[in-house]
C-alpha cells in the first residue's frame, strides 16, 4: 500500500503543476530583444545624394545596398526592418536609380532617424519620390 501512494502522490503534483503553468507564464513578462536588419538609410544620408553620382559615389554615401538583382541592374534596394520586443514591426525601403552609371532618381518612403520619426513614418504613405538635386561642376 505505501509503494502506491508515493507514485500517486508524484502523478497528482505533477498535474497540477502542469494545470498552473499556464497561469503562471501570464505573469512573467520575459524581455524580448529588439531586431534590427538591413540597411538603416536616414534622411541625411539621402540628403547627401546628388543627380549623375557615381554608383562608387552612392555606394560610399548609403552603403552596400541589400537587394541587387539580375535582371535590375540599374536599381539598388535598401531594405530595413525594425522589430521591437514588443509592438509592431516597421519597414522601410529605399529605392536607387541609376542610368548608366549615373544617379538618376531615389524613391522610397525614408524619415529622419529621431525619435518622433517612428511616429511620423506610421502616418505617411508607403510610396513617395525622393527630389534629388543635379551635381555640381567643381
């Protein structure tokens, strides 16, 4: 009888501990890390871009581009996507144009890097062209 009642004793702890686990887990509130991928492009490293810049020009002004494709050759990606521990996921992409080896437009739905920019790129649309000023001869 008491090689019985030891199991039993076991088996019923563990149920119940399986039954308030999940009660439990409601409580804690585990930190969870903020993930940050891609290129994070701001508005002053756009502001930097001239019309009929170099591809080596825009490499050095934005950085290596995320997405170079094939059949694109003349359109650099800059992808970012910031995920927060808590909270929705935000993207940003920036689009480069080049004709040739030249700059020739930027479109993209890039804001500034401050704190109310998280606010304001939420609130505008997705899509926009980026005005780029021509070169000038030095």
């Amino acid at each position: 009888m008491r090689a019985l009642i030891l199991p039993a004793v076991v088996a019923v702890a563990g149920l119940v501990a399986g039954c308030s686990f999940t009660s439990l887990t409601d409580r804690l509130n585990p930190h969870r890390v903020d993930v940050r991928q891609g290129n994070y492009v701001d508005q002053e490293m756009v502001a930097r871009l001239k019309k009929g810049m170099t591809r080596e020009q825009v490499r050095f002004a934005l950085g290596t581009p995320l997405v170079t494709d094939v059949f694109h050759a003349d359109r650099w990606d800059y992808v970012y996507i910031f995920r927060p521990g808590r909270g929705e996921p935000q993207q940003r992409v920036l689009s480069v144009f080049f004709v040739g080896d030249k700059l020739e437009r930027v479109s993209g739905d890039v804001q500034s890097g401050d704190a109310s920019g998280a606010a304001a790129a939420a609130q505008t649309e997705r899509s926009r062209v980026i005005e780029i000023a021509p070169a000038t001869k030095q």
